[in-house]
C-alpha cells in the first residue's frame, strides 16, 4: 500500500470529539428551534453532568420500554438523550475554547488560594497569641480542615467571634 493512501489512525480523543460533534450535528437544527423566550439560565457542572448522562447510557436505555409506557412521555426525546449529552459537551467545548486562552478565573482562584493561606497563617498566629489555647485550638482546627471559600469564610468568623468573648475586657 502506498504511503498517500494511508489514513492516519485516529487517537481516542479525536475520536471522542467526533463523537461530540457528530451528536451536536444530529440534534443542532431541533436545538436551534427553541425560542429564546423558552431558554432557562442552567447553573450546573457541564462536564460532570455530560459525564453522568454518557457513563449512566448503559443502564438508562435499559429502561426504555418502561419509560415508552409513561403517559406524555416523548420516546423520540428520550432516544435522543445520548446524543442531547454530546451536544451540550460540544457546545461547552467550544463555549470554553470562544473564552480565548487566558483563564482570569484560574488565576484569580490562585490568587485567592494563596492569600487563603495566608490568611491561615496570620489568623492561627493571632489566634495562638491573643487567645487560650482552649479557644485557639478549637477554633483554628474548624479552620484548617476547610476546602472551600465560604467554609474558610465560615471558619474564621466563628474563630474571631469566640476569639472575641474570650478577649480580657479593656478597662475604661
């Protein structure tokens, strides 16, 4: 065989992205009817819910028949359900990919991580100076098992507000 007839093989991903864009191509035109009037703001983790929808296909087509046999439902709709989940996958990836290559949230998140940590630092400094042990401990162990902005946020003001009940009073 020669050499110019050969067709490269394909990685998974490239194939995995046909996929994408093949099930995007076969529900666009019913997607592209929907009035904007009927859109709704959806506030969800697109990748992971693609993600559930492909890896739960398996066990969802299974029930089918038992689905085809609901009052109102829309067989049609339900059959489309693997290729609606590659659609929106799709159109995430090219939503991300119109973003442009700087990522102002991933750096801001680094930025916030890093002064999370200072803060950390700063507080359990404080915290361990101004305050018992007892109510340092308690407090500053709630803060450094936390993950999350608002947990963190959380955390601390607990620790300032016993840290605060715990202050010697000042005289007058």
């Amino acid at each position: 065989m020669d050499k110019q007839n050969e067709t490269p093989a394909t990685s998974p991903v490239q194939h995995e992205m046909k996929e994408f864009l093949a099930g995007f191509e076969r529900v666009e035109a019913e997607v592209r009817a929907v009035p904007e009037r009927d859109l709704v703001l959806v506030n969800l983790d697109v990748p992971s819910a693609v993600a559930t929808a492909l890896g739960s296909w398996p066990e969802i087509v299974q029930r089918r028949e038992e689905v085809a046999a609901l009052k109102g439902a829309d067989i049609a709709k339900f059959d489309k359900i693997r290729d609606y989940a590659f659609a929106l996958g799709h159109a995430h990836s090219e939503y991300r990919a119109a973003l442009g290559p700087a990522d102002p949230i991933g750096t801001l998140a680094e930025e916030v991580t890093e002064a999370r940590e200072q803060l950390f630092a700063d507080g359990k400094a404080w915290a361990g100076a101004a305050c018992s042990r007892r109510v340092a401990s308690r407090n500053c162990a709630q803060v450094s098992a936390t993950r999350t902005w608002r947990s963190t946020s959380s955390a601390w003001s607990a620790c300032f507000a016993n840290a605060r009940k715990s202050w010697p009073a000042r005289p007058p």
